[in-house]
C-alpha cells in the first residue's frame, strides 16, 4: 500500500499536480484491516480443519506467484487464484461456491490481498469467510503440499459422484480420480 501510495505521489508530482491523500480511506482501510484481522484470522490447525472439512481455498496473490507455487488441497474444486480487483472476470465459477466455507490466504503477514478480497467478496455476498494470515510463507513453513501452475479450473466441471451415473470426473484431480481427492483427501 505504501508503494502505491509513493507511486500516485511520483505520478502527481510528475504531472505538477497536488497531491492530497484521502486520509479518510486510507483510515477506513486500515481499521477494516485490523478488524479482520481480529475477527477472520484463523491458526494453522483452523486452516487444516477448514480445509479437510470441504472450506474452498482461494490464493489471493497475483497470478505470477500462484503460478511459481500454491497450496495443494486434493480437493474438489482445486485452490482458486483471484487476486483483489478481479472479482469480475472470476464471478461466473465464484457464485456457485457462494454458501460455502472460504478460506483465503496472501502471501504473509504482511499481505493485504486477503484482506482485500475477503471485502471485495463480502460485497459479491459471500460471508462464511476466514483469513490464513501467514498466507504462501507459512504453508511453506509448514510443509504442506504445493503445487505449481495456473488455476485453470472454471467452475464447469463437476466431481464425480459414485451414486450418479452422469456424473462427470474432474479432469484436474490427482491421479485422475473423480471429486479430486487422492487418498484422503485431507492435508498432512
């Protein structure tokens, strides 16, 4: 945030135009943060439990980095990368998660992106919403699996359920197997 800020500052002063910040939304943003994360911010044991319990799992970080490395669920439907502000291109394979439990996560503690998508989402009515604030950092330190490679998944393929004939196998899943899930599905 800061560096935006120093950057609107440049192209201002660049441009020999004022530049006034909005003190207000710079303060509104700040006590939304810290709100968030006293209320939202959920452990590392909490995220396992959200995980294993069916929560969708969004990377909130820009699409170079999901790509270079992301969380590893082996579940259905796989870890979604919607950065902050893209909300819009994603919202047709967002709205049907809508009810679900949704955990989001940036890079580290230092990252706002959750908390910013985790508003942007609020605003789209989603509410059932949780924050892994350690984000890329601590999953890394926590060794849990990982996984390289864009988010490809658009919301169109549904796992297979062995009750349902017509069901239809997510291509994505670990080992090919229907509903996305490779072994126990849960996290180490």
């Amino acid at each position: 945030m800061i560096l935006a800020l120093a950057a609107g500052a440049g192209y201002l002063r660049a441009r020999e135009l004022p530049w006034v910040p909005d003190l207000h939304a710079i303060e509104q943003k700040k006590e939304l943060h810290q709100t968030l994360r006293q209320t939202a911010g959920i452990t590392l044991e909490q995220f396992r439990e959200l995980i294993d319990q069916g929560a969708v799992v969004i990377d909130a970080r820009p699409q170079e980095a999901f790509e270079q490395g992301h969380l590893d669920t082996g579940s259905y439907p796989p870890v979604l990368n919607v950065p902050p502000g893209s909300i819009d291109a994603n919202i047709d394979r967002l709205l049907p998660l809508q009810g679900y439990p949704i955990v989001l996560y940036c890079t580290s503690n230092n990252c706002d992106y959750a908390e910013d998508l985790y508003a942007e989402l609020e605003h789209y009515g989603f509410f059932d919403m949780k924050i892994y604030f350690p984000g890329w950092e601590g999953i890394e330190a926590a060794h849990l699996p990982t996984a390289t490679g864009p988010d490809t998944w658009t919301g169109l393929d549904e796992p297979a359920d062995s009750d349902d004939p017509n069901a239809v196998a997510d291509p994505n899943a670990p080992g090919g197997e229907p509903g996305g899930t490779s072994g126990d599905g849960g996290l180490p």
